[in-house]
C-alpha cells in the first residue's frame, strides 16, 4: 500500500498544477487500468491492477473528479467480478460494460445520460487506437495508453485535456 499513497500524493500533486480540470475521467479496463483481457480469464481468477491504477484512482476520488468505466468486454460479468474483487467499484459513478461495434460511442452517450456531462469537459483513456477518432469526434478528450495507465499517461490526458479546453473556449471567444 505505501507504493499506492505515494502513487496518489504525486497524482493529486499533478492535480493541482492545472487550473482546467475535466469533470469526469473515463477508463477502458482491459490493458488500461489491468494487465490481461477479461474474456481470456476466469470470474475465479485473481485480478491484478496496472502498478499506478489504485493510487490514481484514489487521487481523483479525493480530488471530487467523477471516474468511469467504458468497456467493450464482451464479459461484463468477469469485469464487473474484478472490479468488486479489486475493491474499486465504489469509485466509479458510471459503468459501461458491454460489446459494441460503435467504437464506444454508445458507451459515452449512456455516460452522458447518466451523468450529466457534457463530452467536452471529459478525460478518457484506452489502449485501442481504433476508439480514439470516434470518441473525440463527441469532443471527449482522447488518450491512447500503450502500457497501461501510469503517472506519465495521467499527467499527458491532463495536459491535452488543459489545451483542449483552452483551445475550445478561444475558439467561442473569436466567433463573438
């Protein structure tokens, strides 16, 4: 657990350096926030987090930013086993978990829905490529994440979420 609090004190540091902050941070689960894919396991496995997943995780719940869940698992009830083995499911305000061909834009409108959350003050990480294109074209901030979600990924979705945000709010001051 120490490598966890310390996870979590950097993260809620990192917090703190931007002034923009998105209101909701959307995970995929498999090869993002844990290291397999759900449909290759048992729901009688022990799942294991990503080493920076937990303190991540807790630094955003500490810092009252909403986390979600979009998965594509065509195994949702392995999924949502771990989650609750993992002792995390508490720290998601949405969880989205089914098979689409969509790209995941059917699980961003059901966020929305739920939520409350406009697209454009979301934060989402995936490791498929092929979801990125569709779900920024809602206007939710995209992050491909190659070896699952770490401190260094974290600090880049917020930054890109910062310029975005940025970048939008110049654009609505130009067209007045």
């Amino acid at each position: 657990m120490e490598e966890v609090e310390k996870v979590k004190a950097e993260a809620v540091q990192m917090i703190g350096m931007f002034q923009v902050l998105p209101r909701l941070v959307v995970f995929d689960l498999d090869y993002t926030l844990w290291p397999f894919y759900c449909e290759c396991r048992s729901k009688h496995d022990t799942p294991s987090l990503f080493p920076h997943s937990r303190g991540i995780l807790s630094a955003l719940k500490d810092e009252g930013i909403d986390a979600a869940i979009a998965s594509k698992s065509p195994t949702p009830d392995i999924a949502t086993t771990y989650l609750d083995k993992l002792k995390i499911t508490s720290m998601f305000v949405a969880q989205e978990i089914f098979y689409s061909s969509t790209h995941k834009t059917e699980h961003f409108q059901k966020i929305h829905s739920k939520t409350g959350v406009p697209y454009n003050s979301m934060l989402f990480f995936d490791d498929d490529n092929n979801n990125m294109k569709p779900v920024s074209n809602l206007g939710v901030t995209s992050i491909l994440v190659r070896n699952g979600l770490n401190l260094g990924v974290f600090r880049e979705g917020l930054t890109r979420f910062s310029q975005n945000w940025d970048a939008s709010k110049n654009k609505q001051k130009r067209r007045k």
